[in-house]
C-alpha cells in the first residue's frame, strides 16, 4: 500500500504539470509515459473502489498532495478518489487546454490511434475544443492530414449541440469568429477545418443547419471565402456544393468573380490571370466541369448559370471575347 501511496502522489504532479508551462517539454515519449501512467491510475480505482478502507487512505493522500502541489501549481485542483477512473480524460483536457503544448504533441493526441480520440465527443463539450480548434499548425499533407478530419469533427459537433439552443445562429456565429480571430494569419487552416465540418457525415437526427450556418458565415467572409474556395481540392469543393444549398450559391459567385479577372491575351492567344487570388482559365474550366459532373441537377443549375454570364457578356461565339463563351466552348470540345 506504501508503494500505491507513493504512486497516487506521483499522479497528482503528472495531472499538475500537464497544465503548466513545463508541458512544453513533453515529446512522443513523455506522452507515452504519462498515459500509460493515467492507465495504472484507472487500474487502480477498478481494484480499490469497493474495498471502504483502502480508498480512505488513498482518498487522504490524494487530498494531501493536492494540497502540497496547491502551493506550486495554483491552477491545480483537489484531486479526488473517483477521478482516478477518468485519469486518462483529465489529461487530454489538461493538455488540450495548456497553451504551451507543443503542436507535435497536439497532433499525437489527435491522431486515430491516439490517447484522446476515444474521448473527442466529450472533449466537443469543453472548452478544450475552442483551444484544439483555434491550434494551427503547418501540415504538408494539407487538407488530406487526419488532425484536419479530427478538428473538422469537432467543430461539427460544437455547432450541432449549439443548435438546440434558441439562440443557435448567433452563439455559433460567435465561435467561428473566434476560431478565425485565434488563427488570423492562417486562413488556409481555417478554410480546411471548414471544410471538414461542412462535409462531415451527417449523425442522426441532423437537420443540416449546422452546414448552412458554416456556408452563411463563410459567404458573409468574403476573403476567406476565396481562400476556402481555392486552396480545396475541387472534388471537396464540389462536394460542399452538393450538400449546402448556401455554399453552392456562394460557390457560383466566387466563379463568376474569378472568371471576370481573367484577360485575353492576343499575343499569347489565351486568357491569362491577373489576380493571385483568383485562379486560371483551365482551373475554372475544370471547376464548372466538376459541378456539371456531380448530380444531374446541379448540372442543369451550372449550365443554366453558365448561358447567364455568356448572355451578360454579350453572347459572344468569337474566341477571346467573351470568358464564359470560351469556357462553354471548352466544355463542349471535351463533352461530358
């Protein structure tokens, strides 16, 4: 029992430090040890929780050692007997919510095979997700990196609870501004978790507000809509459009913004782009392509868009006037 005492001392400090600056230092194998740690706790409260005795002596040393570290660690709380059994959860919230976890060690966490991903949907209830959502980190994987999925889960899931309150659009419309003042600088790794929210799978019961209060905040964004709309990969695009009514009217706008940046060339014979923010006329071809092939009635609204903006351009059949009569004309070339 000596040597259990001595361990629940040891716990106390592993939970204290997982929310003070001193986490910074945590590698691969520091996590691997504190959790494997957070295990044995939750043995330990599986072996002593019926036997009255021994969990008032433990109950004493945790209360004890609470108090010790109390001095230190200001921010740490009475440990309790019964948190044993959820050890393991208390230190993904801890480190979740410590700013001074290293991005590595977040993305450990996050990973499927991670300590914390089979407890992310009560994680969705804490304050940890805003801290985990707002985490941008560089990534060469982009939109297909696993954590993006991770994070896109847990945004889902935030606006899916807030919707069962009156007031839903606008608590929810104060968390996406929040994630997007906590990551100014790197809309890129707002526009992905969007995304991910936007086309994750639907649960049960899901009325899909939650996707068209995404794609009515990001068509009040403008810039960030853009930045959304050309850093996805177009299938995802295409996708977004499918399920949200929203977006895909947002999504047309974009396209037609795009299509008036471009400028016909004579010298080169063909239309080039003149904004880094928009994109070339071979990438807005393919991206009417992809809406054309994504339902037979997103087809039928594409074309229709698609004779509106020629019919506004003129009505133009002559190469290098008219961009959408020449985008027309490219996707006829190459029939769908």
């Amino acid at each position: 029992m000596e040597k259990i005492c001595r361990d629940l001392e040891g716990t106390v400090q592993l939970l204290a430090v997982s929310q003070s600056r001193f986490a910074s230092q945590w590698d691969a194998a520091a996590l691997h040890r504190a959790f494997r740690w957070a295990r044995y706790c939750q043995e330990l409260h599986a072996r002593f929780h019926a036997d009255t005795e021994a969990r008032r002596t433990l109950e004493s040393v945790l209360g004890l050692a609470s108090a010790r570290l109390g001095g230190v660690f200001g921010q740490c709380r009475d440990l309790e007997f019964a948190d044993l059994a959820r050890c393991e959860f208390l230190l993904c919230s801890n480190l979740m919510q410590n700013p001074a976890v290293h991005q590595s060690a977040i993305r450990l966490l996050l990973d499927s095979n991670g300590p914390a991903f089979p407890y992310l949907e009560e994680l969705i209830g804490y304050k940890a997700a805003t801290r985990l959502l707002s985490h941008a980190w560089e990534s060469d994987q982009g939109f297909h990196d696993p954590a993006i999925a991770t994070q896109g889960r847990i945004l889902r899931g935030r606006l899916d609870d807030l919707m069962l309150h009156h007031d839903s659009v606008r608590r929810s419309v104060d968390l996406l501004d929040s994630i997007l003042q906590e990551c100014e600088g790197e809309r890129r790794q707002v526009a992905y978790i969007l995304a991910a929210a936007l086309l994750s799978s639907k649960g049960k019961g899901d009325d899909g507000r939650a996707q068209e209060v995404i794609a009515d905040w990001l068509q009040r964004n403008r810039d960030l809509l853009q930045t959304f709309c050309r850093v996805l990969p177009v299938s995802s695009i295409t996708q977004a459009a499918r399920v949200s009514t929203t977006f895909r009217e947002a999504y047309r706008d974009v396209l037609k913004s795009w299509a008036h940046t471009l400028r016909y060339d004579i010298n080169e014979g063909q239309w080039v782009q003149t904004s880094e923010q928009a994109v070339s006329f071979g990438d807005l071809v393919d991206r009417f392509r992809s809406l054309l092939c994504a339902s037979p009635s997103l087809r039928k609204e594409t074309e229709k868009v698609l004779m509106e903006m020629k019919a506004a351009d003129g009505d133009f059949e002559v190469r290098g006037l008219s961009v959408s009569s020449d985008v027309l004309t490219e996707l006829k070339h190459n029939a769908i």
